[in-house]
C-alpha cells in the first residue's frame, strides 16, 4: 500500500488514521515482535501539561541478558538510506504516541508519528523537537515517522533539525531527488546514531527498527499496520484521502 498524501485532507482524517495506526503498531509489537519483560503502550499526549516521561529510570540491560529472548534483533546495523553517528494543535496535543516499557516500568523507547498540527505553530514545532531532544540526551531510543511534507520550519525535514543538535557535519541531510518524507531512528546509546529512510507519496515503508538498548532492536511493521489500517477506512474516505474531494451528499 503506498503511502498517501495526508495533505490533501483535514487534519482530522489523518488524527483518526493516526490513532487507528498507532493501536495496530502498538499490538504487532506486543503479539511478536517485543522480547519478554517488555510492553508497548499507547500514551496520548497531553500538550505542554503532559508528564514528564524522561524523570523514569533508564534500563540498560546486559548484552547477556536471558531476557533477550525472542524477537531481539542482534543482526548488522539496519540498512536505510542514511545513517548518521556521533485548530490542527489540537489534533497534535491529543495525538497518541507508543512508549516501549521494561517489566519495572522504565521508558525504554518511543515511536512519534508526526501530525500535522506539530509544524503548524512555531511553539508547537519547538515542543515536538524539544520532546524529541530529551528522548534521545536521556537515553530513551526513539522512531519517528513524518508523512508530512517539508514546512519553513523544517525545510530540509524533521530529521535535520533534531540531528544538527547533535552533530555538525559537513555533509547535511538533502531529501534525495523525488522524496521528502522521512522515517529516522535513532540510538541514543552511548554513540548516538540516526537511521534515516527518506520516502515519497506513493512508496511503500520498510520496516524501520526500534532500538531497545544500544546493540539491540527490533524490526517495526510500519507498512503492515498501515495497510491493515487503510483497509478498514470506509471505502467514501479513502476516495476522499486519494483525491482531496469530499463526497457530495447522498454519495456517502
């Protein structure tokens, strides 16, 4: 299924996608793809008056570890594209986001699906990327998923702007010709690190991976969860994302 442009529709279409979306990312890790001793968790935000997640005890487990078991990943670093080292508010305050627990209740990783509503205001664009920071200085591994276009606080895309907080390199992040969205993992290990998969309207996402210590991670099913997702829209709504036409009364 390729992925759409979310452009062409209100904001909240994409909120009720989103959070659908969220909910099955949230079960196929659960159902197969999490190791034991740890949850995936859907936690809605709550603006700027949202708990302070970071305050939690980072968990950083052995590579020894029995608790590994099943469905870690532990294969070569993940090949994406680029890898780095060294009213729409409202829809974007009330956006869930997944948060990966350890069994005593430490955040070990966050998965963000960007909204529109968090690059419609400066504020709310500095709140995204200011939450994002913190993830990634406190040690919580963090996946972030933007199907929305470059905006003037963003020109060269999301990840850039988290990434250059990090690292001054001389080569910055360009959108390859014909893609301008992103999907961007990062390690906030010891050496923090930055996987980075650009996409376009029209491709389908690769599973991008979620890290769950610094040498392990497990594979996130992006494009299956989107699918199952888009299956379930009303046929009148998914015509209505397709064309940017709302259907005429009696259409419905």
């Amino acid at each position: 299924m390729p992925v759409h442009d979310w452009t062409k529709v209100y904001s909240g279409m994409f909120h009720d996608f989103h959070q659908s979306w969220t909910i099955r990312i949230k079960d196929a890790l659960n159902s197969s793809g999490l190791p034991s001793g740890m949850t995936a968790l859907v936690e809605q935000k709550m603006g700027s008056k949202e708990p302070d997640l970071l305050t939690v005890d980072q968990w950083a487990p052995r590579d020894d570890d029995a608790s590994y078991g099943g469905g870690l990943a532990t294969m070569a670093p993940p090949s994406t594209r680029v890898v780095r080292k060294s009213s729409k508010e409202f829809y974007s305050d009330l956006a869930n986001r997944i948060v990966v627990k350890h069994r005593l209740g430490r955040t070990v990783a966050v998965i963000e699906i960007v909204s529109p509503g968090n690059k419609d205001s400066k504020r709310a664009f500095k709140e995204f990327v200011d939450k994002s920071l913190q993830f990634i200085t406190s040690g919580v591994h963090l996946l972030v998923v933007d199907l929305f276009p470059p905006t003037k606080r963003d020109p060269h895309g999301v990840h850039r702007v988290i990434w250059d907080e990090f690292e001054d390199e001389d080569e910055l992040f360009e959108f390859p010709e014909g893609k301008d969205r992103i999907l961007a993992s990062y390690n906030s290990g010891r050496e923090k690190a930055a996987y980075v998969e650009p996409i376009a309207i029209g491709d389908a996402m690769r599973d991008m991976p979620l890290y769950l210590s610094d040498s392990y991670y497990v594979p996130v099913p992006l494009e299956a969860a989107y699918q199952t997702t888009w299956s379930m829209m009303q046929k009148e709504m998914q015509e209505y994302v397709k064309s940017g036409e709302l259907p005429k009364p009696g259409e419905m």
